[in-house]
C-alpha cells in the first residue's frame, strides 16, 4: 500500500496508472492547494531541466569560506579552520615557541662565541697591550712588539737598580 | 607544534654537545732573570716556544726562572700571584671577545715590588701566548716578568 505522499509524488510526475490517478484525484478533492501545487512543481521541474548547467566557480574555496562564514553567522557558531596561523596562537604557545627561540639562542651565542681554546687551532702568538702606568714619574711603561720576533713585551725604564744583595725570591 | 619541536630538538642538542669550554683556565706567572753566560742553561719549558726570540728582542742568552706562581682563573676573577717573595700580581681577568684573543683574556695587571707597585696595566692575551714585562736591572742580569694563560 503507498502512502499518501507516495502517491502525491506519482500524481505530480504523471507516474500514476489512469485509475489510481482518478482515485487520488477524488481523495484530493479535500485538498484545494493540491492542483497550484502540481502546477508550480511541474513549473519549477521546467525550469531546472532547461537552466541545468550550473555556473562555473572561479574562486571556489573562497565561495566555500563566504558560504561557511554565512552558516556562522546566521547559526551563532564558530566555523572552526584545521590549520591555525602563528599569529592565532594561544598564549601559552607563543611562551613556548619563545622560550624555544631563547633556548636556540643561547645555544647558537655559546657556539659562535669563542670562549676556551679551539682544538687543535695551533698556537699562534697574541699579547696585545691596551694600556700602561706607573705612579712612579720618572718610569715609564712602553709596549715593546717586534713583528718579526713575534714577542710582546712592556718595557719598564727608569726603574732603580738592584744591587747584588737584593734578594730576587 | 611539529616545528617547535624540532626547534626543542636542535636547541637541547647544541646545548648538550657544546663543551664546557674555559672552565680550568689557569693563569701562570714568572719571575725571569735573563742574563749572557758562557754556558747558557736549557730554556725553561714554559718558555720554550717563545724562548729564542725572546733572546733575539733583549740580547740575552739564557733565561731562567727565579719563581712562579699559578692560579686558576675564569671570567671576571681576580687572583693574587706572587711568584717570589718580593714581587706580586694582582690580576683581574675578563674574558675577551677578540677573535685574535681565541678564548683569551682581557688582563688588568698591577706588578709590585714587595709594597711599591711598578705598572699597572690592561692586556688581551691569547692562551698559550706569554706577556713579558721588563723590570728592573739586577746586578746578576735583567729581571723579566711574564704571565701566561693555559688552557
């Protein structure tokens, strides 16, 4: 036995036998919308099959972003992406992705700042006198480099004599 | 969060395999006397790299020591030497960021004889890269005063 909106459907398609036509046509007579109704349905049929090619979209994933941010709006809900940008990070993470960035930091200064002796660099001199004094006016304190020596020495002149009997150690 | 884990990563391992460097740094200091002999003695070994052309700048043909001193030393200490009884150093010690200085320090050197201070100065020195200072004339030869970082 078909139901009732089975046999509405049949009616409008012309799917309906000649005597189950007349029957329902009979059972619709209680019915006053029923025939505007087949006749709008079977208008708007028409015009899906003549205006069937659906326009082309250009920009369809922004089409989908307009139509979800619609749906958000109109239903009160967040449309939620999968992917989050850096700059919608949540506290928390921008305190670890800056605790990692210092950690990197420190770890790049303690590795191209030299501290210590390189291995196996060799030796190769280096003394270099920044600056020099005496309280003493009659010395005077002069940094001595010969390039060819590759010695540096500070050159104290002026300074008193010690005779033999001044003890050294 | 793939990203800041590997951020993690590279940080902790650099950390873990960078070398405590600098951490036993010493400091050695000298008295000298360098004098010419007839027979000159074998330079000492602390000083051998650097004892030739030490000979070749002040005209002596032996150097030897008369005492030393060694403290440790890191960035920002400061150490008392006294390598003989009459002569002292008081030596503050930075570490220097000269490419030149390869670790090294910036040294500010005060050098006594006994109470009456002789020179106070500021050097960058290299480790393994030994400052002289020439003293005072002693009747037995000429004083030298040296300071050495070792690494």
């Amino acid at each position: 036995m078909k139901t009732f909106e089975e046999r509405y459907t049949g009616w409008i398609d012309g799917k309906l036998t000649a005597a189950e036509a007349a029957a329902f046509e009979r059972e619709l007579e209680s019915v006053p919308d029923a025939l505007p109704d087949k006749t709008d349905a079977l208008r708007l049929g028409d015009f899906l099959r003549r205006h069937a090619d659906a326009p082309s979209l250009t920009n369809a994933d922004f089409f989908s972003h307009q139509v979800a941010a619609r749906i958000a709006a109109e239903s009160g809900r967040e449309v939620k992406s999968d992917r989050r940008h850096w700059w919608q990070w949540s506290i928390p993470q921008l305190a670890m992705v800056g605790s990692a960035c210092l950690l990197l930091a420190g770890g790049l200064f303690k590795m191209m700042i030299p501290t210590g002796t390189p291995e196996g660099a060799g030796t190769p001199y280096f003394a270099e006198i920044v600056d020099a004094r005496t309280d003493n006016p009659h010395v005077s304190a002069t940094p001595v480099y010969n390039p060819k020596d590759n010695v540096t020495v500070l050159w104290l002149d002026g300074l008193d004599y010690l005779p033999a009997s001044a003890q050294l150690n | 969060m793939t990203a800041l884990r590997l951020i993690f990563g590279i940080a902790f391992a650099l950390l873990i395999t960078l070398p405590r460097a600098g951490a036993e740094d010493k400091i050695w200091s000298a008295v000298l006397l360098a004098s010419n002999v007839a027979q000159p003695k074998a330079p000492p070994a602390e000083l051998d790299a650097v004892c030739k052309r030490l000979r070749n700048l002040l005209g002596y043909n032996q150097v030897e020591i008369i005492g030393s001193a060694t403290a440790k030393i890191d960035d920002m200490a400061e150490v008392q030497l006294a390598p003989t009884s009459h002569f002292s150093m008081d030596v503050k010690a930075r570490r220097s960021s000269a490419k030149e200085a390869r670790g090294g320090y910036l040294l500010n050197l005060q050098l006594f004889h006994d109470k009456q201070q002789l020179v106070d100065t500021e050097a960058k020195i290299a480790p393994e890269s030994p400052l002289f200072i020439r003293g005072p004339m002693h009747a037995r030869g000429q004083i030298l005063f040296v300071v050495l970082v070792q690494p």
